[in-house]
C-alpha cells in the first residue's frame, strides 16, 4: 500500500464518500475506475515499507479499501467488462494487494470470467490457499482457452478441493482434454472422482465421454467395462467402441461390435460408416465393404456428404478394386483434392503409376488445387516410372506454393531424386528442409542404398549420428542393410548394441530380421544364427534373412536343412523363400532340387502371383545348364517385364551363349520392352569380344543418347569393361577420364582389364593412383591387385597388400579377398602360407577350397590337391567347374586315372559336359596325360562345343605320346570346323614338327601363323624354328631369322646360338653370335 501525505489522504477521503453514490449510477464504476488510474499516478511517489502496511493504514485496509475493492472486483465480473477488469488488476498489482486471499480469490474469478487465462493464473500461483471454488473456475477457463495440458495439471494437484464444485458436463470437458492428449493416467482419477459421485449413471455423456477416453487410449477391455454399463447405449457410443477398437488395429472386434449394433436396431449413422469403411480398408476385408456400400446407398446416405463417399472410395482403392473405386470416384457430387487423392493413391500402391500420373494430370486440368499429399503422391508415381521431366515440374509447382520446406513434400522429393539417379539434388533437397527428422535421414540414405551407393549412405548414416538423432526402427533397417551391403561389420554391431538399448529387437519384428540379414552377408553366419535364436518371434522375413546369407556364401547343403527347420516349426514360405532356395539350387548346380521346387511352385500357383519366382526358375535352369528348359519357363511367365528379360540374358550371358541373348535383345526390343540398367550390363558382357564389339558400340550410343551415365555409374563401369576386354584400354581409359562421377567400380573394371590382357604393371599403376588420390578401394580391388601379385609373382607387393587389409579388418569382412589372398600366396609357391590364410578365414566357400586345390594342383602335388578335395566335400561344399577342372589336372599329374573316371561319371550325371566347354578340355586333358589318347579323342568328339582350348589339349596329347602324325589331320579338321587357332594351337605344332624333325612343315605353320593368321611370334615359336635350323646345321638360316627378331628376344636367341656354337666348334658364328650379344647388352 502507498504512503500518501495530506493529498493522498484527501484522495482516500473523496473515494470513501463517493463509492455508495457510484455504485447507485451506472456510470459510477466507470468514474471509480478513472479515479483508481489517477491513484496509481500518484502512488509513483512514495512507498510504503512492508512493516509499516498493517499499522498506518491497517484500519482502511482491512475494512473499508479492502471491502470496497472486493465490490469493485464484484460489479466488474458481473458486468464482464475485460477493459475494467484490466485496469483493476494493474491497479491492485501495484499496490502490493494481488496476493490478499479476499481479493485474490475474487480477482482470479474476475480474470477467468473476462477471458484472461494468463492472469488469472499468475494470480493463482501467487495465493498462499486459493479457494477451492477458485481453483476449480481456473481449470474451466483453461478448458474454455484450449490450454488442456494446464488444465490437467490443475486438476491433478487440486482435484480433492475442486471435485464438488463442477457438474458432469464440465467432467466432460475434462474428460475429452485427457482424451485428445492421451493423458491416460488423469483420465482414470477424473474417472475416480466422477464414481465418487455415482454421476455415471445420472448423465449418458459421461459414460460415452468415458468410452471414448479408453477406447481411444488403447484401454480397450476398460471401454467394453463402461459400454457394458451404459443404461442407454446410444449410436455414440457405439460409433466410439468400433472408432476405438478401429483406431487401435483391433478390426475383428470392430467389426464384431458393428454387427451386434445392427443386432440391437441401432441405426447406423455417418460416422459409423466412416468408421468401419476405415476398418475394412486397414483389413482389406472388400467383401464387407461391399456390403457396407450397399447399406450405405440403401439408406440414402450417398448424397449425405463427401467425406463418406471419399472414404467408400479410399476403401475399394486401399483394397485393391480400382475399378470400384473409379466407379464411386465418378458417381461423386463434387470431385475435391480428398478423393482425387485417393484414387491416385490406389492406383501407385497397386502398380498402375500412369494411371495416377493420369488421374493428376485430370485433377489439374479441372481446377482443383493439389494438397500436400497429392504432391506426395504423384511424387511417388514419378520415382517409380523414373519419369524425371514431370517429376521435376511437380517439384516446380511445389516450389511456387511453398510447399517445398514441407517434411512430408520435401521426403517425396528426395525419394524421387535419388530413385531417378540425381543424388546430388537429393541432398540439395534434404539440406535445404528447415527441420531434419528420422524420417528425412531415412529417405536420404535409403535412396543412397536402393541405388547402390552404399559408402555414401554409410557416411550420411555416421553423419546423422554426430547430428544427435536418435535411431528409430527404419532406420536401423537401412544402417543394418548398408552394413551388410558394405561388409561394415563394426559399424554394424554398433546400430546392433543401440538396438538392443532401445528395445527394438523384442518390439519390432523386421529389425531382427534386419540384423540377422547383416550379419549374414558379412559373412558372420555363427553370429547370425545367434541373434536368430534370441529374437521372441520367428516370421517368414527371419528364416528368410537366415537362409539368403547361407546362400549367398554357397553353404548350400545347410539351406536346406534351414528350409526343413522353418517347415517344422509351422512357418509357411514365400515367395522370396522359393526364390533363395531356386538360387541355392543354380549355384549348387542342383536340378533335381530344383525341379522339386517347380514342381511345388507349380502347385502352389506362385509363378501367377509372384513374377519374381518365375524369374527365379529361369535363372535356377540357366544356371544348371538347362538353357532350353529354362527358355520355355520363360515363355510360360504370364508377364515378362524388364527384369524377366534381363534375367534371361544375364543367363545366356554367364553360359556365354553369345548368339541367343543377341537375339532375345532383340526380340526384347520389337516387343517394346525397353532394357534397363541390368540388362544393358549383361548385354555389355556379352559384347565383350571383338567379334561384336560393334553391338556393345550400339548400346553404348543408346546409353550416351539416354544419358545413363549420369543415372548410374556402374553402366560406366560396365563400358569400361567391355572395351578393356576387348583390348582397347585407351578407349575404355577414356571412358573412365569422362565420368562424373569416378567411382571405384570404374576404375576396378580398368584395372581388371590391363590384368586380363597381361598388361601387370599398368594395373599397378592404376592401384598406385588410386592411393595417391586416396580413393577408397572396396574388396574387388584388393582382389583384382593380388591377381596381378600371384601372376607377377610379386610376394613382397602381396604381403604388403596382406598387411594392409588385415589392419582394415578387410581379411575377415569379405571372403573374396581372403580367397584372393590364398590364391596369390599358392601362385607365388608360398604354400605354407596360403593355408595359414585360408585356416584363418572366418569360413570356407567353394572359391576358397579351389583357391588351395588350384595351387596345389598347378605346382604338381596332386595328392595333396586331392586331399583338399576330399576335405572339401565332407565339410558341405559342393564343387563348381573350376574346382572339377583344377582336380582333374591334380588327377592327370599323378595318373589317378581310377579317380578321374570317377568324377568324368559325376561330370556326365550332372550334364556338365554339354553346358561347360572348360569341364570338357580338362576330361580330355585327363585321359592324354595318363596316355590313354583313345578316350581323350572319344570324350573329344563328344563335346557339343569345341573350342581352341580343347584343339589345343588333344594335339598336345598326340605330340606328348609320339603320335605327331595325328597332329596335321587334327589342325585340318580344326579349321574345318571354323575355330580359329592360337598361338599355342602353332606352338604344339611347332613342336611336332620339331621332334619328328620337320624343318619345311616348321617354315610352313611359322609362315601360316604370321601371314594367314597375323600372329606376332614369342621367343618359343623362334627356338622351335632355330632348333631345327640347328640340327640341320643351317647356321646362316638361323642367322638370318635371329637378325629378324626385335632386340629384346633377339638376346636370348643370339646367347643360346652362342652355346650351340660352342658345342659344334664353329669359331665364326660363335664369334658373331658374341658380338652381337655383347651390343644388345
């Protein structure tokens, strides 16, 4: 209170003796409240201490000020003037009364009556014993403003005061502020209060306000307690308990409580049709929907409004009947963004994006404004056509009505970009959004990954990581699938150790599933079966993450057991099941396995319903070798889209039938079917030989003219590699040089090609190149460099590049580069070694066992080869052609003739004769090293396929056992038959004619080689020659060839003339054959 010297005194004076006079006037409170604003002007003068209050103006305070204020406080709430009841406050503020219990109280009732939450609160908090009734007019004035949460809290800290004073419409307030808060735990003590008072029973809308809290807060046994309670059970409450059950995915039960509404004669209203149309399309029940939309036109409720009939439409959509759901689309009224929305929507879920993309087009045409979701929506369709012209003028209209900082918009777009390939405008998008949550980190990196950009959604993973958010299922998912993807094995465990902080594991099915499939494809399949066995649930996604990482790393015996496990345990397969054990068939060459499981996909009619199970039957029978059973799979799908075509030229690829995947791209194309990235690579495989280069130079326009390159590196890398393996390395280095983006599998395919082509040290300085410019190599380039270390028999390079990749943990993520490092350890003779490597790797695959028999067998230790064979086999590992040919070269060095019949009889059960030409030369190989040239020339003639590799081998056989007059008929037969000699083809012949002492036959193929055939001669081809002019004693002819021959090999020949001039004695030669040896040194 102020201290006011005789003016102020005269003021209090003046006020007491008008006060009775203004209240009789209307005017009055208005004159009273213009004197209060002149008393706060003067209470800027002074003021009073807090000891002096009570003893100077005591006696007016406590009596008459006080009274007189209280009055005002009452007349201002009466008349609800917020003006006044402003002004009051202020003055009552200043003068130190707002925390008196009297006025205080009075003037939070005033507050809340004007409106003014805020200060009636602040008054509140400032009372020592606010008033029940004061307390409880807060918490309605809180409801009345929308501030629900404070409201709550109020009433949960008051609620034994306050209780008495409210009626049962304001415990409907309440009771719908814990509902649309989800504040379960208040709603049960207002409930508490609301039996306290047995008002349940006195008024219905508590019990339906009741039922809708625990319905909609998932309490849903509670709902049913209260509903089975209700004296009148009103559509309401019904339209609650089936919103509930509804709301909270329990459809059964919705649809339960919807018939036994219809039971009890309780017509049904628009919301009960909203509500249990929104139940039919969670469920995909179209029956009852059906139903549902015959009751609906039979009651006339049609015409009622657009939301019904956006949800009828939603419903058939969601469902699957397009054509009901365009039928309702055009019976509408009125067409709004809602149900074109929806339609749209039904139209991308089930595949039918032109249609949507139509249907968008349409909605524009007539006038309507698209929404967010719209946006969304056609987005989508775009990403999946990889439309880009309209996908980016949607993202123009986006841009121009600000929707682009939408989370939901800005999502759709980064998706779309990074599906078409324009990562880069992905991340513009994504840097550009205002707010980055899970779901936005989780579209960027899942579109980094479903593109094949694993480093980079790795990095953008840790990147989000150091950004501070918080893991949630999905995206776990994707960091789990670019740790499998990349081998990260340690990044991986560390999203495993925050799965298990955050639960997921027991909460959410496909995360388990997820980091089974991680571990699974690293290799660690121990660790893999180890999550499996603890995850709470075993689903048909679980076995299958568990089956396709034994797959993938060829235990193929075990998948079967696997299958027979999850058949045990009652877990039906699908679709994604047949397909990894279809693929677990190719690579074990299992077609009697395979023929099992068509003959069960038949059955089940999967091929129908599933086009991804018929490609895998096309693949499975290629890969045995059954290229015509496969074809006619293929001509059986009742569909063949892009995949099912490249899926049947990748086969034709990989069997190198060169002519039959030219002519299914062909047919492929006069049928419009255009290729996509896929089959354009397998195409550029099959291109990869001079004979055709100028088909793999008509792709690579096509691929120029659609501007793939820019889409997706690896067709970059595909290119590469075709013009490497045809020998033009300049161009496919230029290739490399006019790539964007120069990602590592460019420069592998680079590298790939000089080691393929013999060039070592190129393809050293490619690996030199990629340090210096410190890209980071993946495990194709550490066993691409280890190549060429085991051909050069480059050791030291070898255990440095060994070093390097056990520090990066690299020898135990990837088998490959274990395998590679044994096979480069068995090429350079360090065998103890290799099998050091090999014992250490984590497990063992087919690649890995040939690595070890390979080396053994090329070094001349057949037992031991056969050994490891043995070993091989009884761990599980099925044999592929390269383990077959490299032991029956370890059974030729040692004459195990007994054992190599034996497997020539598993090479003819398995047709491996017919489908492997490289089987094939290694049986006749067989049969003319143990000298039994009769079964070598049998098997010869029965090969489908010769190529110059089994000429080769069989005229080497008749040369080795004396039979040089077989040699020149075999030649003459070869060249009938079209196939092209090599050099090694002229080198067995040349040694024929050597030994048989043919000096003119020699002459002869040495010309025929150089002139017919255009081969440049090595250094063995001159000594077969030189060797015979030798013999004959023709020096000055061997003189004469020598001087021919370039520099380098010219030194070897002179120094070995020098020799045999030595031996005969002849002074002038040897003379000669010196000096000239002594220059070029």
């Amino acid at each position: 209170m102020l201290r006011i010297y005789s003016r102020r005194s005269h003021y209090l004076f003046t006020l007491n003796k008008l006060l009775p006079w203004m209240f009789c006037r209307k005017a009055g409170l208005q004159i009273t409240l213009q004197i209060i604003a002149k008393s706060r002007h003067l209470s800027s003068t002074s003021r009073v201490h807090d000891e002096d209050k009570s003893t100077v103006y005591g006696r007016n305070l406590d009596g008459l000020l006080i009274h007189d204020l209280a009055s005002l406080i009452d007349r201002c709430r009466i008349e609800r003037n917020r003006e006044y009841a402003l002004l009051l406050h202020a003055h009552i503020r200043q003068t130190g009364l707002e925390n008196h219990q009297q006025l205080g109280n009075r003037l939070v009732l005033l507050l809340v009556r004007v409106d003014s939450i805020q200060e009636a609160k602040h008054v509140f908090d400032r009372l020592d014993d606010p008033s029940p009734k004061c307390g409880a007019a807060l918490i309605l004035g809180f409801l009345k403003s929308r501030m629900l949460e404070e409201a709550l809290e109020l009433y949960d800290t008051v609620q034994d005061k306050v209780c008495e004073f409210f009626e049962g419409y304001n415990f409907v307030a309440l009771l719908k502020a814990s509902t649309k808060l989800q504040n379960l735990e208040i709603g049960v003590i207002i409930h508490s209060d609301i039996e306290r008072r047995g008002l349940i029973e006195k008024n219905g809308f508590l019990g339906t306000s009741l039922l809708d809290l625990y319905a909609k807060c998932g309490t849903v046994t509670r709902a049913m307690e209260i509903f089975e309670r209700l004296q009148v059970r009103d559509v309401i409450s019904w339209n609650t308990l089936i919103s509930g059950h509804t709301y909270h995915g329990r459809l059964e039960e919705a649809f339960a409580y919807y018939e036994k509404m219809q039971l009890e004669g309780v017509l049904p209203t628009t919301v009960t049709f909203l509500c249990i149309l929104k139940a039919c399309s969670l469920e995909g029940a179209v029956q009852l929907g059906l139903e549902i939309h015959a009751e609906i036109t039979k009651l006339g409720f049609m015409d009622d409004t657009v939301m019904l009939n956006s949800t009828l439409l939603d419903m058939y959509a969601k469902c699957g009947h397009l054509a009901e759901a365009t039928y309702v689309f055009r019976q509408l009224p009125e067409r709004d963004v809602i149900s074109w929305t929806a339609l749209m929507a039904g139209f991308v879920e089930y595949g039918h994006y032109e249609r949507a993309f139509n249907c968008f087009e349409q909605m524009l045409s007539e006038g309507i404004c698209p929404d967010a979701s719209t946006y969304v929506c056609s987005l989508r369709a775009c990403s999946i056509m990889k439309a880009m012209v309209e996908g980016q003028q949607i993202h123009a209209d986006i841009k121009a009505k600000g929707l682009e900082g939408n989370p939901f918009v800005g999502t759709a777009l980064i998706d779309f970009y990074t599906k078409c390939g324009f990562q880069m405008k992905a991340q513009e998008i994504f840097e550009m959004l205002p707010a980055r949550d899970a779901v936005i980190w989780n579209a960027l990196i899942a579109g980094y990954l479903e593109t094949g950009f694993y480093e980079k959604a790795l990095k953008f993973l840790v990147q989000m990581k150091n950004d501070g958010i918080v893991l949630d299922a999905p995206l776990c998912i994707s960091g789990l699938r670019t740790c499998g993807s990349l081998g990260a094995i340690d990044q991986g465990q560390e999203i495993h150790a925050e799965v298990e902080r955050l639960g997921l594991l027991e909460n959410v099915k496909t995360v388990g599933s997820a980091l089974v499939d991680m571990y699974a494809r690293c290799g660690c399949l121990t660790k893999a079966q180890e999550v499996f066995d603890k995850m709470p649930f075993f689903d048909v996604l679980s076995w299958n993450a568990l089956i396709g990482g034994h797959v993938e790393h060829g235990h193929n015996n075990k998948v079967f057991r696997l299958f027979e496990n999850m058949i045990s345990k009652s877990v039906s397969p699908d679709s994604s099941t047949y397909a990894l054990l279809l693929k677990a068939c190719g690579s074990a060459q299992n077609v009697e396995k395979g023929i099992e499981l068509h003959t069960e996909i038949e059955r089940k009619e999967l091929v129908e319903r599933d086009i991804f199970v018929g490609d895998g039957l096309v693949n499975m029978y290629m890969e045995c070798g059954y290229s015509g059973k496969s074809l006619e799979v293929f001509e059986r799908l009742p569909s063949r889209d892009t995949v099912s075509w490249g899926v049947l030229i990748a086969g034709y690829a990989d069997c190198d039938h060169v002519d039959e995947a030219l002519e299914s791209f062909s047919k492929m194309q006069s049928e419009g079917v255009f290729p996509d990235i896929s089959t354009l690579i397998a195409m550029l495989k099959v291109c990869s030989s001079v004979d055709i280069l100028e088909k793999g130079q008509a792709i690579h326009s096509y691929v120029e003219k659609h501007r793939l390159l820019d889409i997706d590196p690896i067709i970059g890398s595909a290119l590469i590699n075709m013009y490497a393996k045809c020998g033009f390395l300049s161009k496919a280095q230029q290739i490399l040089d006019d790539l964007p983006v120069q990602e590592i599998s460019a420069w592998n395919a680079l590298m790939m090609g000089c080691t393929e082509h013999g060039y070592y040290e190129e393809a050293f300085d490619i690996y030199r190149k990629l340090q210096l410019r410190e890209i980071l190599v993946n495990p194709v380039t550490y066993v691409c460099i280890m190549k060429v270390c085991g051909s050069l028999r480059a050791i030291d390079t070898g255990r440095q590049i060994h070093a390097e990749v056990a520090k990066n943990g690299m020898l135990h993520k990837n088998l490959s580069v274990g395998n590679a490092l044994v096979d480069m350890y068995t090429k350079c003779g360090y065998f103890t070694m290799a099998k050091k490597v090999f014992d250490n790797l984590p497990t063992h695959d087919v690649v890995s066992w040939t690595a070890v028999i390979s080396g053994y067998a090329d070094s001349g230790d057949g037992d031991e080869a056969l050994l490891c064979f043995d070993k091989m086999q009884s761990e599980g590992t099925i044999p592929n052609e390269v383990t077959l040919v490299c032991v029956l070269k370890a059974c030729g060095s040692i004459g195990a003739i007994d054992r190599g019949q034996y497997l020539h009889a598993e090479v003819e059960r398995k047709g491996l004769l017919e489908s492997d030409p490289m089987v094939g030369s290694a049986i006749v190989d067989l049969y003319a090293r143990c000298g039994l040239l009769h079964l070598a020339q049998e098997v010869f003639d029965k090969l489908p396929a010769r190529v110059v590799t089994s000429w080769n081998i069989l005229i080497s056989g008749y040369v080795q056992m004396g039979k040089s007059e077989n040699v020149f008929p075999l030649y003459e037969r070869m060249i009938r038959e079209g196939i092209h000699p090599d050099p090694v083809t002229f080198l067995i012949i040349l040694n024929a004619c050597n030994r048989t002492d043919l000096l003119d036959g020699s002459c002869t193929v040495f010309e025929i080689m150089t002139n017919n055939f255009g081969f440049l001669p090595m250094l063995e081809h001159h000594y077969c020659v030189l060797d015979l002019f030798f013999k004959r004693g023709q020096f000055n002819k061997a003189t004469t060839v020598i001087k021919k021959i370039p520099l380098p090999c010219g030194l070897e020949l002179w120094q070995s003339m020098l020799g045999v001039c030595k031996s005969l004695g002849h002074v002038e030669l040897g003379t000669e054959a010196f000096e000239k040896s002594h220059m070029i040194e």
